[in-house]
C-alpha cells in the first residue's frame, strides 16, 4: 500500500498517512497498556506525546515513507505549483 501511494494520487497519498497513523497510534497504546500494568505510578500523559512522536519517525525512518513524495513529482496529481518545472510555471504565470 505505501508504495501505492508514491504513484498514486491524493486518495492515495491520505490512506497512507491514515493507515500509518492508525498503526502508530494503537503500538503507543500497547505499549502503555504493557508498561501501566509493570508500574505503580502512571507516567505523565506527555510521555505518551513524546512516545508516539518518536515511534512515528522511527517507523517513517524504517519504512522509508515519503508522504512528500508525490508533492516533489512533475508526474503526480497531487503535487500542484510545488513540484512543477521553470518552464510550467511560467505558462501558468502567462495564464494568469
């Protein structure tokens, strides 16, 4: 499904970001729920914030996901002004 999403247009590009997003958020649960039940005290809700960010770079790093991707190609749908030549900006420059 990732790589998909590098060839694909925006419907693509947003079930990917879901789906990683899903799948980060509920490893970060398993491992509260593990480490809730070894300790006595409950960690401070932002321990959690700084977990999930960390494991969703970890697993992007791992994974080589590149949601930009597409954003970069000339070829993909959803890229718009960003990714486009001198030569096609200066066309929509001279339209409008």
């Amino acid at each position: 499904m990732l790589a998909a999403a590098m060839h694909g247009g925006a419907t693509e590009v947003v079930a990917v970001a879901t789906v990683f997003a899903i799948v980060v958020t509920k490893s970060v649960d398993l491992i509260r729920n593990v480490v809730s039940q070894a300790m006595t005290t409950a960690p401070p809700k932002w321990i959690w914030n700084v977990c999930a960010l960390g494991l969703g770079i970890a697993m992007a790093l791992a994974w080589r996901v590149n949601m930009l991707d597409n954003y970069s190609s000339t070829k993909s749908v959803v890229q718009g002004v960003f990714g486009q030549s001198p030569r096609s900006r200066a066309q929509v420059r001279r339209r409008g």
